[in-house]
C-alpha cells in the first residue's frame, strides 16, 4: 500500500512538473512574440517619421489631356523602395477616393507608372511618375509605409 501512495505521488509531482514547464514556457514564448512584435512596430513608426516627400503636379497640353506628370522628390530621410506598396487614389469631391492600378509604361485609362524607374529614391532623389486619369481630380499619393500627401492640379510652368 506504501509504494502504491509513493507512486501516485511521484506521478503527481511529475504531472505537475510537466504542467509548470508548459505553463512557463508559454508564457516566456508570448512574452517574446510581443516583445518582437513591439519592436517592429517601433521600427515601423520610425520610417515613417523619417519619410516625407514633395509632389509637384503637371497637367500636359498635349498628347493626351487626361495624361500628366507628377514630379515626386524625397525630401525624408528614409529611402524609399518599394514602389509596389505604392498607391495612387483621385479625389473629385463626390465623397468617393478612386484607386488607380499601378502598370507598365504605357498606361491606360485609371491607371499610373513610374516613368522614370529607380529601384530606390534616396534622400533629395526625385522621379516621374505619369498618371492617367480625369485632370481635375485632386490626387493622393501613399508610401508603402503609409505617408501620404495630396496634390492638386496646376498648369505647366
């Protein structure tokens, strides 16, 4: 009878172990995942106060009239890379933001291209890109870190 109460106690301790060892692993695991995730987060939020940049925007007389150009120069101090998290929205005060699909040079209607195609823009770089599109609409430009700025028609100096 002793040795049946002594191993139900040892397989009680060991359960317990067991138990303590998930328990603790766990939660030294979570404490790491937020730690990590805290981390990219502050990461991320740091690019974005280091991205800032100018839009300068060109309404072409000819060939095509709802064709034109907008000179975008990085005045951050992050470097801008990725061009395919860039996003292109026309605003035309309906209330409604209109998303334009990035393509290739040629465009076509609803759409933008980098003209010219850096793979990154450095600090005071700056790069055409050509939107196709109503010209009276107010265009707003997003990094893909989320900075954006808007830019409003104007006339070709």
């Amino acid at each position: 009878m002793a040795v049946a109460e002594l191993l139900g106690a040892i397989v009680g301790v060991m359960l317990l172990l067991i138990t303590a060892y998930l328990l603790v692993g766990s939660v030294i695991y979570t404490a790491e995942t937020v730690a990590y995730a805290q981390k990219d987060n502050t990461l991320q939020q740091e690019a974005r106060l280091g991205t800032n940049f100018e839009l300068t925007y060109v309404v072409p007389s000819s060939p095509s009239p709802n064709e034109f150009t907008i000179t975008f120069k990085n005045t951050g101090s992050e470097i801008i890379r990725d061009f395919s998290h860039m996003d292109i929205f026309t605003y035309e005060g309906t209330g409604d933001f209109k998303y334009l699909t990035p393509e290739t040079c040629p465009i076509v209607e609803e759409s933008w291209c980098v003209a010219s195609n850096p793979k990154m823009l450095d600090p005071g770089d700056e790069m055409s890109i050509t939107v196709f599109s109503n010209i009276n609409s107010n265009i707003r430009i997003v990094t893909g870190n989320g900075v954006y700025r808007d830019v409003q028609p104007s006339e070709p100096e």
